[in-house]
C-alpha cells in the first residue's frame, strides 16, 4: 500500500477509536493536544508555566455547583474574590436567585472539549470539581457513578494538568471500607470500599496524587465526613437522615430515620467544610506533607443527634426503619476520623461541636419556616 494511504488509514482508525476518553469528538481534539499522557519522561518542570500567580485572584470553576455544597462555596469565595472571578456550572438548570447572584455556565464534565472551552475562555487558575453521584444514588446507578465520578475526573484531571491549574478534589469517609480501622481512621490505612462511590474516589485520590508527582499538578484533597446543611438539600447519601431530621422535627415533629439508632459517622456543619476547603486551598505548598487529608469535626448516632434536638423541641418523635442497603454502606464507614495531619500541617480547627451544630440548624430552618407560614 502507498505510504500516504497506509498513513491516512491509520489517522481514521485512530480518530475513529475511542481509545482515551468516553465521547470520540473529545477524544479527537484530546489526543491531539498537549496531554500528561503526551510529555515525555523528564518534561515535568516545565508543566507548570501557566501557572496561578499568587498575587493575582484566583478565576475559580466549580463544577457539579448546584448540589448540597456548591453554591455555599461559590458565595464564599465571591466574597474573597469578587463575584465575577468565580463560575459555578452544573448539568442541571439553576433557580433564579442562584442564576442572578452570580456567574453560572452549563458544563457537563463528560464533554471534555466543552470543559476545555470554559477553562481557557474565562482564564480559569482554580478548579473546585464538585460533580459526583454520592454513595446511595451510586450504588442505585453504578454504570453512570462509574461514568461522571471515574470518567469524569479523567477530564478534569488531564485538563488541571494542561492548564497548569490548581485542582481541589473532594473525598469522603466513603473512601473507607470494612476492613479499614475504623475508630479512627488515620490518613494512610487500608482502603478497601464496597461502594461504587466509595471506589471512584480512591481512585481520584491515587489519580490527584499521581499526576501531582508525575506532572507536577497542583492537586488538593480533603476526605468530608456527612455535611450537614440547612439551606441546601443532600444529594443521595447515606448521611442524609442528618439533614431531614431537622427539617422533619420543625416541620411535623415526627422522624423516620433509615439508619439503626446506634450508627455512629463523622459528621460536619456545611460551614465549616467550606471554610476548610478555601483554608487548603489558599494553604502554602510547603505546608502540605500530604495532598489528601482527613478532616473531621464531630460523631454521632441518630439517637445522640435527636436527643440533642429533644433538648430544643422535646416532642420530637423518632422511629427506625431501617435501609438494608444504607445500612451496610454506613457499617462500612468510619466511625471516627483522625485528622491529626490537617490539624498539624495547615492549622484545621474546626468551629461547629454537636451542640452548636443543632443550635444553628434549628435556628436556621425554624426562621424560614415561621416566614413561610407569615407568606
Ligand atoms: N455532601 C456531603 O455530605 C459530602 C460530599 N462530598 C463530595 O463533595 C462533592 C459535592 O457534594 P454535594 O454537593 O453534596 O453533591 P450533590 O450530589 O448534591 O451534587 C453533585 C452535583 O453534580 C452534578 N452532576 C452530576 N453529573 C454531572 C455531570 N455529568 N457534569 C456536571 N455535573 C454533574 C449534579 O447535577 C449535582 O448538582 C462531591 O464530590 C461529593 O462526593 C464528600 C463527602 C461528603
Ligand atoms: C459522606 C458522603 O460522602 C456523602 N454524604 C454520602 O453519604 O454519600
């Protein structure tokens, strides 16, 4: 065969196959870009040329934005940045009041080419990649869990490396599984999970952490215990019961809870997660022994968290009917996080103990629900 035939034979099989990412039209444009897959052994020092200036703000991207936990850290971060330095994007529509405090883009984070786009349009140094399917939804729909939560971060991670961005990348206790010591949990242990969720991001953390001393990525990790939340809804966890619960006692009195009384998780007010996340975000290289830390705040069980709201509203009535699946996934899970390292390395503290954490949602959820009833 002519050597220009064979040529161009072999560039539509490799356009063709679907040999590096989950749709052929990123595909394309992937592989011919500059790629971690594509530098040469001993190229890393130069990966970093686009870097984040420190002296500049940051222009942040955070994906997945419209869940529990994205648009409390978008208003944050407006806040320290200004609100037309930080983006929030999602695959879904935003409410009104979402869509007019800010600047909101549709991103899907399979669309590699898309992502790309928005990165380099808007000079984006920040990626706070947020979309996932939590552990519940996961295991209901394992192939699109593998899909976003292991596809997905491929794209976010080859993108970070190609822009020389600074990548945040939640874990979970969910990292953790049965045979992991569980009461506490430290930083490096075995990490065995039974849940898809829970093996999408171990791989994310192996992944951050391999293309930081591979490529030189700036990646930063941090493991949330449940997050609880008043003005946002959780997005199909197994620690959900510690947000209905609230909202269930203002509103009927009565709770219904899927996990058994006595399962004890790390749990943590929405705040300060979120002020952890900006925290290592803004932490100086040097500080960060690790690139993925537990952090903790405090553990409970349903019955310690009721009988704490018991003390504010004494009428609440709970009952247990018990999730089988749930449940399996939470006696899987920490009981207690170590968090020694976060603590040391870059000064984690955080604010919100059992007490205050009801104190705060009550107040919170009972004011709306006295304005609604005013409405
Ligand atoms: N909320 C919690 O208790 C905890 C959350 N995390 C992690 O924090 C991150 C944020 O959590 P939440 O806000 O609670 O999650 P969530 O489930 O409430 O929101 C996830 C968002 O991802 C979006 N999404 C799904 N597929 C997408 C796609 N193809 N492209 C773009 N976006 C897509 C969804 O539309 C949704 O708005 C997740 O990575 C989660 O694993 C970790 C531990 C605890
Ligand atoms: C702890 C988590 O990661 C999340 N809330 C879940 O329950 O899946």
């Amino acid at each position: 065969m002519p050597v220009l035939r064979v040529l161009s034979t072999v560039a539509k099989q490799a356009l063709q196959a679907p040999v590096c990412g989950y749709q052929p039209l990123a595909v394309t444009a992937r592989c011919i870009s500059f790629s971690p897959r594509q530098v040469p052994p001993g190229s890393d020092a130069s990966f970093h040329s686009v870097s984040f200036s420190e002296t500049d703000h940051p222009k942040v991207l955070i994906t997945g934005g419209l869940g529990q936990l994205g648009v409390g850290l978008a208003k944050l971060l407006r806040k320290r940045f200004g609100k037309n330095n930080v983006i929030l994007s999602d695959i879904r529509k935003p409410s009104s009041h979402v869509f007019h405090s800010g600047p909101f883009i549709y991103s899907d984070i399979l669309d590699y080419k898309n992502l790309r786009e928005i990165v380099v349009n808007n000079r984006i140094t920040w990626l706070v990649h947020y979309s996932a399917l939590l552990s519940a939804v996961g295991e209901a729909n394992v192939s699109l869990a593998r899909a976003v939560n292991i596809t997905g971060l491929h794209n976010i991670l080859d993108i970070a490396a190609e822009h020389g961005l600074r990548l945040f990348v939640p874990s979970t206790i969910g990292a953790f599984g049965p045979t992991s010591p569980r009461n506490p949990t430290p930083d490096l242990c075995v990490q065995r999970p039974r849940t898809i969720y829970g093996v999408s991001k171990v791989h994310a953390e192996l992944m951050g952490e391999y293309y930081h001393q591979r490529y030189g990525l700036d990646f930063r990790c941090l493991r949330y215990p449940g997050i609880i939340s008043a003005d946002s809804q959780p997005g199909g966890g197994t620690t959900d019961y510690a947000v209905q619960i609230f909202h269930d006692a203002v509103k009927s009195g009565k709770f219904e809870c899927n996990l058994r009384q006595d399962t004890r998780l790390p749990m943590m007010y929405i705040d300060d997660c979120l002020r952890a996340t900006i925290e290592v975000m803004e932490a100086p290289a040097e500080a960060l022994t690790m690139r993925t830390y537990n952090i903790n705040a405090m553990s409970f069980t349903p019955e310690e968290l009721a009988q704490e709201i018991q003390k504010q509203l004494p009428d609440l009535q709970v009952t247990y009917e018990v999730d089988v699946m749930r449940q399996g996934i939470a006696d899987s899970w920490p009981m207690n996080f170590d968090d020694t390292n976060a603590r040391h390395d870059w000064g984690w503290k955080h604010d919100y103990d059992l007490p205050e954490l009801v104190q705060t949602m009550l107040n919170f959820i009972g004011s709306e629900s006295q304005i609604a009833q005013a409405t």
